[in-house]
C-alpha cells in the first residue's frame, strides 16, 4: 500500500505509525490464531503498516544457530537431541531482537507466546500494546485445510473449492499427509487448550483484538488495521 497526498508520497517500507514514545502501538504486538487461519499473509501486511519487523521463534533460532551465538549454541543441543528449546532461550532471544535498530517501536511476534507462562515472561522484557487474535470457527478451519492440493511439480498449493487446480495439473495435485481432518482437530484442540486462556489473560489487560478471520484476506487485512488505527488513536 503506497499513500499519497498533495506532492507527498509515504512508501510502503516507512511505518503509518510514530515510534517515539513507545506508547499506544509503539511496543510490540502479538499475533496468533489457529492453523489454516492466514496469519503469515496477514503478518507481512502488519509489518509494513506497523514498520515492526516482523519475527518467529523458529526464525530467531535459526538465525542465533547460523551466526553462533551463546544462545544459538546452547538452543541447538537442545534441537539436535530433538528437545523443545525452553522459554528462557526464547526470551534471551527476543530480548536480543529488541536491541536491534529496526526493533525500536518493538516486535510483530508471530506465533509467540502461545502460553501464559511465556506471557508472562515475555511481560518482563518487553510491553506488549496490541494481541490481534484472528478468529476461524473450527469447521471452516477443517474445510480449508483438508480441501487444500498440492502441485508436486510446481508447488503451487490449490484448494479443490475455493481455488481448484487448473485441467492440466487437475490429476496429477495431491494432498499432502497432514492435511487430513483427524490431524487438523487435533492441532486445533491443542490451540484452542493452550491458547484460550492466553487470549483470555490479555483480554484482561485491555489489549486483546479479536478479528474474524472467517472473511476474505483483504477484509481480514483492513479489519486489523482499523483496530489497530482505532488502538492508536485511543492510546495517542
């Protein structure tokens, strides 16, 4: 999204949002939802209207085992005897990424934290302004997982309903292993435990944004930037 007004243009790399002070939606923001609900389209969106570079544990970790740090050494003996990495490395992690210059109004934390007890310890590092959980009844969910084709040639992913394979790669698509509907419920089962309460936890402290995903990418986009706008203006 490029916004133009008189002789001036505001590119899509600069944030619609003032950094200094870290106030309103200058400290991170947080956002989760279930499997199959659009938050990587989604994210890469917030970052550029937030200018929050957007971060994942799986991307911090990678990047800390790459240029081996301290915490990317110590993160790696865990992930090569096939152990979760603990919360403390994660934290030290994004402790880490919030010291670097593009982290100034804070993170877009896709995915993190997924508990209280990472909540928590995350609140003693960083502030969190804003939680956008995009909401995806259940049902939907299954629909759009289990109905997704992949190309092997290609790799182009379609989905038999809402975007069917073109006659020429019609019998040749194929549907990947996990994307049965046995696997999807129980993914979502261990969402919906682990992360009901989170979202209720934040709700509580008034920064919880709900979003139904169950609309279009384009409606899912603007409703979360009206929210966030709307949190700004409140904040300012």
């Amino acid at each position: 999204m490029v916004i133009s007004g008189g002789n001036r243009t505001i590119p899509d790399a600069l944030p619609l949002f003032p950094k200094p002070p870290r106030r309103g939606v200058n400290g991170s923001i947080v956002l989760f939802g279930p499997p199959g609900a659009g938050k990587g389209t989604q994210a890469s969106r917030m970052s550029k209207l937030t200018g929050k570079p957007q971060v994942s544990t799986g991307d911090m970790l990678r990047a800390a085992v790459a240029a081996d740090t301290d915490l990317g050494r110590e993160a790696k003996g865990y992930m090569d005897a096939g152990l979760l990495v603990p919360d403390e490395i994660i934290i030290g992690l994004i402790s880490e990424r919030l010291q670097q210059p593009d982290a100034e109004s804070g993170l877009l934390l896709d995915g993190y934290p997924r508990t209280i007890i990472q909540a928590k310890s995350l609140d003693k590092i960083e502030s969190v302004s804003a939680v956008v959980s995009i909401e995806v009844p259940d049902d939907a969910i299954v629909q759009r997982i289990v109905g997704r084709r992949m190309d092997p040639e290609t790799g182009k992913i379609y989905h038999i309903e809402f975007n069917p394979p073109p006659a020429e790669a019609a019998n040749r698509v194929v549907q990947r292993k996990d994307d049965n509907e046995e696997t999807v419920r129980s993914r979502l089962s261990a969402y919906h435990e682990q992360t009901a309460p989170l979202a209720n936890w934040y709700g509580e402290r008034g920064v919880l944004l709900r979003i139904n995903g169950n609309q279009g990418i384009e409606e899912v986009g603007d409703s979360i930037e009206s929210a966030l706008l709307e949190l700004s203006g409140k904040d300012a």
